[in-house]
C-alpha cells in the first residue's frame, strides 16, 4: 500500500489548508461556532469558489473524483484548522443526491445555491437503523423526529430516512419551512439540530435503500476520522511548542523526560489513527468496508481521547481556557468520538459482524 499522497492531493491539501488558516482562525470561530447559523457564510462562500465541493463528488457530476482518499485529504484539513463549517451534512447529502441521479441539485449545492443537510437518526438510535421510526405514507407525508442532524440550521434542502412498505427509503424535502427545526450549537461548537415531521411532505428518490444508506455513512465515519487525525496532530504539536517555552525550575519542561515520553506516546497514537485511517479508506467500497471502518472509528475515539486529555495535562490550567485554541482542540476530539457513532457502538458492530460472519 502507498501512504504517500498523490501529487494532486498534496496540491488539494496545500490549497485548502492555507484557505482555512486565513478564514479558520480561532478569533472568528469563537464569533461565529455559537451563534446561529453556527458557521461563517462568508467563508463558505469563498470555499465553494474554489471548488472544494468538488472533492466528495464523481468527475461525471464535474467534481474532482469523489473517492474516499479525496474526502479524507480535505477532511484532514478541516480537522487542522478546526473548521465548524457544516462540510460533514453536506458531504453525505451530496453523495445522497448524486446516487439518486438528483444532477441539478449536485450542481446548484457545488455551486452554492444549495445546501443539503442529511437526517437519518433519532433518539435513542446510533446506529442500528432497524430500529428508525419515522414513516412515509404512501404519499410521500413524513412522521417523525430526527435527531442530531448535523448542519441543518440554515440548510434548504432536507434528506430524510424513512421507513415506507417496501422497507427503509430516502425522502427529499425542498420547502425547509414545512419542517420545525429544532437548532443549537454543539459542545464543540457547529450546527446541529433536531427535526420534528407531522405529515410533512416529501419526495421520494431514487435507488435509495438501507445499504446505500449505510455507505454513505460509512464515507461520514472515514471522513470524521480523517479530521481527528489532523486535529490530534495540530494539538501534538501546539502542545510541544508550548512545552518547549514554558520554564520551570529554570529550564523548559519540554527537557524534563518524563514529559518527553507523554509527547512520544501521544504522537504514536497520532500515527496508529493515521494508519487505520489509510486502511479504512483502501478499504471503501470493497467487503471489508464496514468491518475496517467501524475499527477506525474505535481505535480513534479512544486516540481522541487520550491526545485531548494529555494534551491539558500537560498545559495545565490554561489548557483549560476559552481563550487559549488547544482547549476548542480537545472539545473537538472527544465530540468527534460520539459522531456517527462512538467507539462502543462500533465495539457492538463488530461483534455483531463477527457472529454474522460464524454463522
């Protein structure tokens, strides 16, 4: 396998990344993350410009491919600079519409005119999509409520999973304001918001079914990954900077070994999530797809965790602070381990494949 980046992707990568530096700084995410609609819409903008839509879309729709290495590729950058930008609903919404043949709506959300955002869970569901209760009658009117929709405050075009006669389908709802939406800022900060369908009406799409359903997701899971992974190393080394200039005893503490050692195992656990990543990527769209993916999404929920708690160990109080980013740094990592599913749901997933598999 190559772990090295194509030279395109290395381009893509160059090119986001200083966009978001410029755009992401930790002054305007503090102004705009709570604050509805949770996200700058001026930087949004200027995103789209630079057709970085066009990475989680095939080059068919006039994207740049649409593989899971290019989502990863901008994802990680997302992580680095700690973006709230809602990239994550629109990616499964984009690939959703594009599945369904919906061409118009892909090019109009690429070009900014749109934004999707994608429903799928409610209360007290994870993961197990067997168990979603909102119905579609056989007019395409929706019941229900969704929960923990990412980017939907400010989003004008609604994908909802529902459960009809023929089993679980997808459901297109272009008039937002038939739907009371129920926003809030996350934790970390970003959009989110919950759903309530009372007879709402909808549009069925196209070659929409529970498997299609749980690919995209999975695509969701890679790129949720692939954002921890550029946030973890960002937080390694802003946290080795920082040991590297604070003094103590009249030396810096980053001479002192013990703390040497602290940095040493937070970067292996940087580059085992970075590792299981890559696989997880090679592995999209082959039969080890949901196996790879939901052992990504474990091992990195517990890396998360550990580099966001090191991390304030070792800065002490101000690691702590609203002020100071490596706190927004270790919010994000322990969030991004309940997205789509935490590490003890995918704990289950596995072992319920495993049991699959024996029989």
């Amino acid at each position: 396998m190559n772990f090295e980046r194509s030279e395109d992707h290395a381009m893509l990568a160059d090119m986001f990344g200083r966009f978001l530096q410029e755009t992401s700084t930790p002054e305007r995410r503090n102004d705009t993350a709570w604050t509805a609609p949770f996200f700058d819409q001026t930087a949004w903008s200027e995103m789209v410009k630079l057709g970085i839509l066009g990475a989680f879309v095939s080059e068919d729709l006039g994207g740049l491919g649409g593989s899971a290495e290019d989502v990863s590729v901008v994802f990680e950058e997302i992580g680095r600079a700690l973006s709230t930008d809602p990239y994550l609903g629109t990616l499964m919404g984009l690939r959703l519409l594009a599945e369904s043949g919906e061409t118009d709506l892909v090019k109009q959300i690429m070009a900014g005119a749109r934004r999707p955002a994608f429903a799928v869970f409610e209360p007290e569901i994870s993961q197990d999509l067997s168990l979603i209760g909102t119905v579609a009658d056989e007019d395409g009117k929706l019941t229900g409520r969704k929960s923990s929709v990412y980017g939907a405050p400010g989003a004008d075009l609604l994908l909802i999973a529902a459960r009809n006669d023929q089993g679980l389908g997808l459901y297109l709802i272009e008039d937002v304001t038939s739907v009371q939406v129920l926003a809030a800022p996350m934790q970390d900060g970003g959009g989110i918001a919950d759903l309530l369908l009372e007879g709402t009406q909808a549009r069925p799409l196209k070659a929409a079914s529970e498997e299609r359903i749980e690919d995209v997701l999975d695509l969701g899971r890679i790129a949720l990954c692939a954002e921890a992974v550029g946030a973890m190393d960002a937080l390694v080394s802003m946290t080795t900077d920082y040991l590297k200039q604070r003094k103590q005893f009249g030396r810096n503490i980053a001479s002192f070994q013990a703390l040497q050692h602290r940095i040493v195992d937070m970067t292996m656990w940087v580059e085992q999530a970075r590792s299981i990543t890559i696989r997880a990527v090679a592995s999209y769209g082959t039969g080890d797809q949901r196996r790879h993916t939901s052992m990504a999404k474990n091992l990195i929920g517990r890396a998360a965790e550990l580099c966001a708690e090191e991390a304030i160990q070792l800065h002490g109080g101000i690691g702590m602070t609203w002020e100071y980013p490596g706190a927004h740094y270790a919010k994000r990592l322990i969030m991004l381990d309940h997205q789509l599913g935490g590490r003890h749901d995918h704990a289950m997933r596995l072992i319920a494949m495993k049991k699959e598999n024996a029989a």
